[in-house]
C-alpha cells in the first residue's frame, strides 16, 4: 500500500514468528555519485545514527529501540540504502518512530569525526603498502572503470576528506524523499496496524 504522503509501505505478515523486522530501503548508493562526492551516500550512513530532532544522541536512540528488543543497523551499497533493526513485534511502532525521525530529520552533526572512522574503516580493504585489496572494488573498478558503478562505495580517503556538510545535507535532500523511499515491515504483524 502507499499512505498519502506517496511512501509505499510493505508488510509480509509471518504469524510464526516471534520477532518483527523492520526495515527502510533507500534508492541511493555510490552509483548516484561522481568522483566529486564519491562516498557521501555512506557518510550520510554514518550521520543518521548520531541523532535526530527527537533522539538528540546515539545513546538515546538505541536506548529507545533496546527497550524493545532492537538494535539499529545501517547498509549502504552501489544501488541502495538500508536501515533496519528486530524488535519484539510489540516494538514495532517504536522501531517506526525511531527510524523515522532519523531519516526525515537528523541532526547530521559530528560530521569530521565521522569522516575518521570511515578513513579507519578503509584500511580494511588495503594491504601494508596501501594497495586496494577488496575483490569487490577491484572487479567493479575493471569493469565499470570511471563510471559510477565502479566507484568505491565508502568513496577514496581524498573524496572522503573532501566532503562538506553542504554536500551531505544536499544529498540528503535529495535522495531521502518518499517517492525514493520503502517501509518493509515482516513478522506478527498486522498490515493495518504497520499502515
């Protein structure tokens, strides 16, 4: 179904189960990227779990969803964005909430201490002399070459370091919108209640 506001809503009604899953899928990814703000789209990743309008820190935002069997997750891939967390289906409404506001109205702070711990993260996929070691990247590199696909999801340490804030709130702008966005919701769920 789609509420009004022109965002579709799926569930996937599982009575068996004793846990829900909700999910929020977002059609971005380094393939919407140019050299230019390669990585952004998993910086704004980072940026969402540093709070939001209501949840004004990380800490009170995973509190919220803790208290109800959660645990806040976030992917960013070439097409697309996923952020999702279980929770006790009781907990669903609350999941809801807390994704919600964190992706309609965060608060985007502590931008630079992000931007560190991706450049932490990069290290991951390179060897002692700095040299790209990750079969992802390097099979998306020979095959797409400069097109976006063959760009680095978390972007280049240059890219990365070069972002601006103008940049991510663009981006954000952009991207996080409904006609761009789904709510998936399985589990014991009732579709009427998720809506």
């Amino acid at each position: 179904d789609e509420l009004p506001s022109g965002l579709p809503v799926v569930t996937v009604e599982t009575p068996h189960l004793h846990s829900a899953m909700v999910t929020v899928y977002v059609r971005i990814g380094s393939r919407y990227e140019s050299a230019a703000n390669s990585g952004v789209s998993h910086l704004l990743e980072h940026l969402f779990f540093r709070g939001s309008r209501r949840f004004r820190d990380t800490v009170r935002m995973n509190a919220r969803v803790e208290a109800v069997g959660g645990n806040l997750n976030g992917v960013t891939m070439r097409d697309l964005s996923y952020y999702y967390t279980p929770v006790h289906p009781s907990g669903v409404p609350v999941a809801l909430e807390v994704l919600g506001d964190m992706l309609t109205r965060p608060r985007l702070s502590h931008l630079e201490l992000e931007k560190e711990i991706i450049l932490e993260e990069m290290l991951d996929e390179v060897d002692e002399k700095g040299r790209d070691i990750d079969t992802e990247n390097l099979t998306k590199q020979a095959r797409f070459g400069r097109h976006p696909l063959g760009l680095k999801i978390a972007g280049t340490a240059e890219s990365v370091r070069a972002l601006t804030q103008q940049q991510v709130e663009d981006h954000f702008r952009r991207a996080y919108v409904s006609g761009n966005v789904v709510v998936a919701v399985a589990g014991p769920v009732n579709h009427r209640a998720v809506l």
